[in-house]
C-alpha cells in the first residue's frame, strides 16, 4: 500500500484563476522568487520576483486587454491570481493567492511556416504579495480534531 500522504504531487495539474476574467487557462505558471530583505531602520521588507503565466493562443483576447489596459491607462489595472494545484482525482490540495499582480510584459512564441507547434502568449506580472493554503488530507483531518 502506498502512503499518499507522502508522495509527491505532479506539477501538471492545475488551475489558473485571475480576478474579472473568464478565460484563464494556462499550459505553464513559473512561480515568483520571494526574498526577506532589509528595509528602513534594519526592517524587514519580501522582495517578490515576476510572476509568470503562459497559454496556447485562442480566439480569447482577454490576457491581451489585461496587458494594453496596463501599459494605456492611467488607473490601475491590479487583479488578484490564483493558482490551485490539484490531484490525481481533481481535488484541490494546494493554493496560492497573488495580490496586486499587474502586467508587465507580454510576450508571443515565435511563428514557424515550417512547424506544427502551438502558438503560445506569456504575461510577466508583477505582484505585491501571496498567501498560501495547503487542503492535503492530512491537514482536514487535524482540523477536525
């Protein structure tokens, strides 16, 4: 018998979810580095890196329109972004909640008369912050104690 508790989870299944947008799927999200550092008066600050998130190209233009509100407007265009790892049943057991996350780039996969490989469109985000929540087994079954 195998214990479940103890094996590591895949890294591909998951979910993408942004604030106000419908269409979130992605094929790759590439986690931000965070960092304790020393602020004012010997302080400390989390220095968060660049939040990555990638999906074939579809008629969907929403991830699009994210990034051009974000480099046209003057008002903010921050959402918050979840990504929800999810077992071998599609349960969730693990999430992590992104605040304040703001394009910053955008990027295409290149074009290839030659290929059949899909069409690929990256954001790069900016984030003020996550949270983390872990839904394990084991962690339901402590809560009921």
């Amino acid at each position: 018998m195998r214990d479940t508790e103890r094996e590591p989870f895949g890294n591909m299944r998951f979910r993408l979810e942004i604030e106000g947008l419908r269409e979130t799927g992605a094929v790759e999200v590439i986690f931000p580095e965070a960092r304790l550092a020393t602020g004012p008066r010997r302080s400390r600050v989390v220095q968060y890196g660049t939040l990555i998130i990638r999906r074939g190209v579809t008629r969907s233009q929403e991830w699009y329109e994210w990034w051009n509100r974000a480099r046209t407007s003057k008002t903010s265009s921050k959402r918050t972004v979840g990504v929800v790892l999810m077992d071998e049943r599609g349960a969730s057991v693990h999430r992590w909640t992104f605040v304040d996350a703001e394009p910053r780039g955008y990027l295409l996969s290149s074009l290839n008369a030659l290929g059949n490989a899909p069409l690929f469109e990256t954001l790069e985000l900016t984030v003020g912050g996550f949270e983390a929540s872990f839904d394990s087994p084991a962690a339901t079954r402590r809560k009921r104690k």
